[in-house]
C-alpha cells in the first residue's frame, strides 16, 4: 500500500477551479491520503462530504450581517457588477476588467496569508497544491512540497510565440499582440511592481515577468487537451506536466426528462451554460433562451445563480446547477462561455461548441477552438438569432466532425487526466517525504 500523505488544496473560490481540485482530491482520497482543502469561506460544507477536510480561509473581512450565499459568491456578485464591460475589446478591459480583478485577488491574498500560515502549521501537509492565478506566498515557503495547477487556458504561461494571454487573438496573425502587451504593461505595472514587493517579503521568490502567479520548481500541471494545446509554438521544461483532462467522478447521475428523451427526427440535444459567474449576467441568459427557445432542437439549460429570474421555452429543461459531467455525454453539442473546464470537459466527451466568451481566459478558448475547426466562436453580445441558429444547426449537421471529435474524445478519456494529475500530486508528496 502507498505510504499515505496529507495534501492540501487551495483553489480559486470559483466552480471551475474548485471543481477541478475536487476531482483530484478524490482520486487522492480513494488511494488512501488525507486531503485538505483550504477553501474560501463561501464553500463551507459542501467538501467535508465528500471526504475531505475543510479549513476554510476568508479573502476579505467577514461581514457578520451578510446572508449566506451561494459558493463563490464573491466572485459572482464582482462578475454581475462588472458585466457592461465584457462587450467591449479585449484590450479595453485589461483595464476596466483585468486589472481591478488581479487588484482583488492580491488583495485577497494578503488578507488571507497569516490564516493559511495557521493552517499549514496545524495540518502539517506532505505537498500544496495551488490552483490561481496569483501567489499565496504561505503555500509556496512551507516545508512542504508546492505544485502548481494552471486550470485556465495554458497561454497563462507565457511565451513569444504564442498570442498574448485574455486577448483571443488568433495564433495565425500577429499584428496586434505587440500593443496588446504594451497596454497590459502599462494598466499593469504599478499593482505588479507592489505584489511582486510583497511577495518577496513573505520570502517567496521574485516573479517572472507579467506574471502574478509563481511557476514551482518542482511540478507544474496544466490541464489542456494536447489537440489544442500550444506547446509546438511554445515549448515547455520538464518541470511542466500537461494533463488532457481533468474530469471530476463526483457529480450525480443525470437522468433526461422523457421531453427531453423523445425528441422528433432532425432534432438534436444541446447544452447551455455559461457556467457559476456568467450565468448572473440574466440578460444575456434570457436571450439566449429565448432565441433558442424557436429551435426544434432540445436544449438542457445550466440556469446559474440567479435561476429563479429566468423563464425557460418548452423545448427546454433545466436548473440553477446540473451535473455537468453526467449531461455532456449525453448531448450532441455544448454552448458555453468557454471556461476552462467546460471546454476541457466538452472535448473529453467529443462534443462540438458554440463558444460565447465573456471575460478572462475565455476568449482564448474560444479563438482556439474556433481556429482549429472543433467549433463556433461567436461575438457573445453582438450575435444575431441567425447566427446563433445557424451555428447550432451547422455544427450537428457536421457528420464529419461529429465522428471526429468521437475519436479524440475516446483518445482524450482514454489518457485519464485525473488519475494522471493524482499520481503526479503523489510523487512528489512521497519524494519530498523521502527527502526530509
């Protein structure tokens, strides 16, 4: 039997990345470690069932007078408010967007840095595994061993020849990504000149350029299908381990409903989320209802936090949370905002996308899986009904993708991304014991 090691998980407080953690999590569990999960407050209860400890951790002040929300619920209420600026260019919200959202995570992670020094003395873990996009400098200057998860598109880790991170540009042209950086630069320098500053007082290392989050020295992981993975473009060491999926087993069954079930000829079954934080932009929700709503296809629609405002077509059926793992096996395409998991999820099972971007890293997603043929990007506010029908009635259509997307999907599961990440995670909590 494996010798058993504490590991401790921090993610992000949003589904994508706790989720993924949380398959990981289990597979370490089911090998026989314990598993802690310094989670953001918001998450209390919902991982000790599934086995793991929680020691949960706040990024702000508590406010003793605040209801209780839903998981995440900070970054849902910051994604509602700041919604008007997803229709503009990318370049533009590097710094109505991007800037104040780097500006609140390190913020976030300051606060939270004596609880997690705290944490890590108590349960004293083997390894750290870190799932952001900023350092928490307590994770990474422990006596443990640090891995870092890069669960948002891979072009996180920068290179020259790829195109710049949360710009959505194509890998094929060039001609902006220069005034892209420089602007990214300029919005950026003062809050990563003093983050960096900060993080070397807590004894952390001195950050790589345009970058908030620290690149261990032992094992990195990203989750990234290799069909649409950059690394011919931009090489990585071997400290950096791909793998192609990261799909938890933790969801419940989903069973469809007859409507749903029984559907007429010609008609396909199709997937609607624009997962935990786009799915309270209720406006942009409702119209894609509505225009899907005069299909003749079916559509399962993921309703998101604010599910009870929404009115859903008879053509549908849906909730504020459906298991997703356990419904894209059973669809014939995926409309999504093009987050990382969904759009990993979405190739894992071999399912064609209309890809509807609407902040961060999404836009990458969407040009990639646009400008390699595995499905549709669409401009996510400016799309008429048109193209939205037609995107849908094209790709499933598409016999010839539709096959071919089968057999990656089978390749992709076949690889077993979960149990890969797992193993890797093992490792290097048994070398580092082994070296203490």
């Amino acid at each position: 039997m494996t010798e058993s090691l504490t590991v401790m998980f921090m993610p992000e407080s949003a589904y994508g990345p706790t989720n993924q953690c949380i398959g990981l999590g289990k597979v370490l569990l089911d090998r026989g470690h314990r598993v802690v999960f310094a989670a953001e407050a918001s998450w209390a209860g919902r991982l000790e069932p599934f086995g793991f400890v929680e020691a949960l951790v706040d990024l702000a002040e508590p406010d003793p007078d605040a209801e209780e929300g839903a998981a995440g619920q900070f970054w849902i209420d910051f994604v509602n408010e700041t919604a008007p600026e997803f229709a503009r260019p990318t370049r533009d919200q590097l710094a109505s967007f991007v800037q104040p959202t780097y500006d609140a995570l390190v913020t976030g992670a300051r606060y939270a840095e004596p609880r997690l020094r705290e944490i890590i003395a108590e349960h004293r873990p083997d390894v750290i595994v870190e799932d952001n996009v900023v350092s928490f400098p307590a994770l990474m200057t422990s006596d443990a061993a640090f891995v870092r998860i890069v669960s948002c598109n891979p072009l996180e880790v920068r290179g020259d020849d790829i195109p710049p991170v949360f710009s959505g540009y194509p890998m094929a042209d060039r001609s902006q990504w220069v005034d892209f950086l420089a602007e990214f630069d300029r919005v950026h320098a003062d809050t990563w000149t003093e983050w960096d500053a900060w993080c070397r007082e807590q004894g952390a290392p001195p950050l790589p350029p345009r970058a908030f989050m620290h690149t261990s020295p032992t094992a990195n992981i990203y989750v990234y299908p290799r069909e649409l993975d950059y690394t011919d473009a931009r090489p990585l060491d071997d400290t950096w381990h791909r793998i192609d999926s990261s799909v938890r087993e933790t969801d419940e069954d989903y069973d469809l409903p007859p409507e749903l079930a029984d559907r007429p000829d010609g008609s396909g079954l199709v997937y609607l989320s624009l997962g935990s934080l786009g799915g309270a932009d209720v406006e942009l929700m409702q119209r894609l209802i509505d225009v899907l709503g005069t299909s003749r296809h079916r559509v399962v629609v993921s309703m998101g936090p604010r599910a009870d405002e929404l009115r859903l077509a008879d053509n549908m059926s849906g909730a504020a949370t459906v298991p997703q793992t356990k419904v894209i096996p059973q669809v014939d395409l995926v409309i999504t905002h093009g987050g990382n998991n969904t759009t990993t999820e979405a190739m894992h099972f071999g399912k064609p996308m209309v890809v509807l971007p609407l902040f961060w890293d999404q836009y990458d997603n969407a040009q990639r899986v646009d400008e390699l043929g595995y499905g549709v990007r669409l401009p996510t506010y400016a799309f008429s009904d048109d193209d939205l029908l037609g995107a849908v009635d094209r790709l499933l259509a598409d016999t010839d993708l539709r096959t071919r997307l089968d057999a990656i999907g089978a390749d992709i599961r076949a690889r077993d991304g979960v149990r890969r990440g797992a193993e890797i995670i093992e490792r290097v909590g048994l070398d580092h014991r082994g070296d203490r």
